[in-house]
C-alpha cells in the first residue's frame, strides 16, 4: 500500500509516515533529557499554528499529559499513556469519539505522539513482579520530549515576533491619536490645510487595523501615518510662519539672525559635561522628534520662557532653558538622563516644559517625569496629547509665537 511501511510483523497496523517519523524522533530522546510537562505544552500551544495544530487538538493533548503521572517528562522513563477513548473522552470535556481520533491523528502528523499499538488494538500496560509498568501499549510522549527544545524556540521566536506586532499597533495608535488631535485644533482655529482628506485618509488606515495584519503590513502603515503627521506638521508650520512674518520687526530681526547659524529644523548636538548642556554646534544636523513646530510648543508651554535669558528661538535654546527649570523644579540629573534615553532630548526638553507649564497640579515633577519617562519605554507616551491639552487649556488669548 503507497504511504505504508511494508516490513510490519504480522497483525500490526502498518507504519504511515507520520508514525515512521516519530518513531525516529522517540529513539532521538537521552536517557538525562527532562523537562516539565506543563511549561512543555504552554509552549506548544504557543507554536501551536507552525505545528499545524488547531485548539481541539491541544485540548486532547492536555488530556493525554494528565494520564501522565509525573510532572517532568523524562527520557529514562516509561512515556507511553494508554487511557481508554472513553476515559480520553471525558478529561477531553465530553469530545466525541470521531472528533477524538482525528485530532490524536493530527498530533501524531505533527510529530508529537507514537502510537505504540498491542497486538489486539487496545491500550493498556503489562507490569513486573514489583508493579513497575515493564511494556505500555498506547501513545508514546517520547516525541514531545525529543522536539522540546525545537518548540521551546519556536514558541519564544513566535512570542519576540506578538510583542513587536504589539509595539508597532501601539506606535500606530499614539501616531493616530496625535494626527486626530493636530487635525481638531486645527479645524478649531481655521489653520489653512485639506484637513479634510487628512482626516479622510486617518479613518482608512482605521478601517484597515480592523483586519489581521502582518508585521510587514503594520510597519507600512506606521509609515503611511507618520507621512500623514509630518503633512499636518508642515500646515501648523506655515501658519506659525505667518504670524511669525507678521510681529515686530526686532523679534524678527532676532529669528533670521539666529537662523543663518542655527536652523530651527535642526535639533542641536548635545555634549554632556559636569552635568550641563554644551552649546550646539553651528552644523547639527539631526532633526527634532516631536513632528510639532516649536512656535506650538511655546504655545502650549509659554511659562518656560520667562526663563531663558535671551528668549527661545530654536530648538537648542528650549534645550537648555530645559535644563534649568529641570534644576530648578528639584527634578534630579539621573531622571533627565533616563528621560533623555527614553524619548530623545527634543521630547524630554517639551516635557519638562509640560511638567512647569502644569506646576500647580503636580505635586512631585521628579516623580511625574519617571512616571512620563515609563511610559515612553513602554511605547505609551508621546508629547502630542500633552501639548493639544496644554493649548487648550491656555486658550487662544496670551499665546507667544516664539
């Protein structure tokens, strides 16, 4: 018979494949091999799709492993299982008895289980003198022990690969969020921009993150949103410009002058030294990780203004005047550091300026930037929210321009 082993002794039920497989992997397994039955089948439910196992079938593998009477798989020992279909059945919730052989099927065309059949098909086990189970007839567990470190990976590979799928799904939504909120104050203060179709094209990635998408699919649309921030990005920034064009002449006398040297799209590089921020280099050339104008920030933050000497022109400017109210709210170098490592320096200088624009309702700004500081590590926190509130709650009257 095709798909047979032929060299079966007499009476036997012939080998399929799947069984010859397992069979090899069960002669595989050292006599010192041990693992703990339990973790073992968490991490096959885990692998459970690559195996080809559905949920049925796992819920009859648990069912085996609860005739095993130890607790650790161990290759110096007696593997075999040997429940009747009815015992099988009920710590299987009832499964029916044709539904049962398929699913022991699969988990043997999985490579997981060897049937070892006596010679009149039943499962059962001849003991010694002593009681001690000297021949089983029944399913083999030798398989599962064999592969166990294979699953092992599988299940930690499959687990590194959820987690990412749930950083970049939490990414998305903070983007989202960000863009949603952009869009609302810009429609409130009639900011020129199609924000329409931004927010037109914001519910199509919506609808799409209803599906089950892969982590290729889900990079790609990150990328699509940030594309769609820094477009609403640039529209906040026009409008920034424009009002920015229109206010005295001394001020903005100070901003083109400042600009020849230090460009405001650029965040300056930092050197630490005895716990201060150098001065920028004239040729930094990394940009700002806030996707805001800074105009905004100083909206949304004027108070930290009032502290800087010269007043807050660029990026670098609100860095260092940063550094002081860090000092100066009593928050120490070890919690800015940490913040600085979390979020970049563009977005711990905000909040720190978040964090004094709110001094009133905060009772611990140490505590309150390493609570900020863990949720940014945990992909939760971005400044976007923080300053559409802050503009909010300031209103539209008094707001510097910067």
């Amino acid at each position: 018979m095709t798909g047979y082993q032929s060299t079966t002794p007499f009476g036997q039920r012939p080998m399929s494949h799947a069984m010859l497989k397992a069979s090899r992997l069960a002669e595989t397994v050292r006599s010192d091999a041990a693992i703990g039955k339990w973790p073992l089948f968490r991490a096959v439910a885990q692998a459970r799709v690559r195996l080809g196992l559905s949920d049925r079938s796992l819920i009859v593998l648990n069912a085996l492993l609860t005739f095993y009477p130890e607790e650790t798989l161990e290759g110096d020992r007696n593997l075999v299982v040997f429940p009747s279909n009815q015992q099988l059945s009920l710590r299987a919730h009832g499964m029916a008895s044709a539904t049962l052989r398929r699913h022991l099927a699969a988990l043997v065309e999985a490579g997981l289980l060897l049937r070892r059949d006596s010679p009149n098909g039943k499962r059962y086990a001849r003991r010694d003198g002593e009681g001690e189970i000297d021949q089983a007839f029944g399913f083999d567990l030798a398989p599962l022990l064999a592969r166990a470190a294979e699953i092992e990976a599988t299940a930690q590979q499959i687990a590194a690969e959820q987690r990412e799928i749930r950083l970049v799904r939490e990414r998305i939504s903070l983007l989202r969020r960000d863009i949603g909120k952009i869009a609302a104050y810009a429609l409130e203060e009639a900011i020129s921009g199609d924000w329409a179709g931004l927010i037109g094209d914001l519910a199509d990635v919506t609808t799409q993150l209803r599906r089950s998408l892969t982590r290729g699919e889900l990079l790609e649309m990150e990328g699509t949103l940030e594309i769609l921030r820094e477009k609403a990005s640039n529209w906040l920034e026009k409008k920034e410009k424009s009002e920015n064009t229109s206010g005295n002449d001394a001020h903005n006398e100070r901003l083109i002058h400042n600009s020849k040297t230090k460009p405001l799209e650029f965040e300056p590089a930092l050197e630490k030294e005895h716990g201060a921020i150098a001065a920028p280099t004239g040729n930094a050339k990394v940009r700002p990780l806030t996707g805001y104008p800074l105009a905004l920030v100083l909206r949304a933050c004027p108070d930290i203004e009032t502290y800087a000497k010269d007043g807050i022109s660029d990026w670098s400017d609100l860095i260092q005047t940063a550094h002081l109210v860090r000092e100066a709210l009593g928050i120490s170098a070890d919690a800015w550091e940490d913040c600085v490592s979390a979020m970049g320096t563009t977005q711990a200088a905000i909040s720190i300026a978040g964090i004094l624009q709110k001094a009133d309702g905060v009772r611990a700004p140490g505590g309150y930037l390493r609570a900020l500081t863990m949720k940014a590590k945990a992909g939760s926190f971005t400044v976007g929210p923080m300053l559409m509130a802050l503009l909010r709650e300031n209103g539209t009257t008094g707001r510097k321009s910067g």
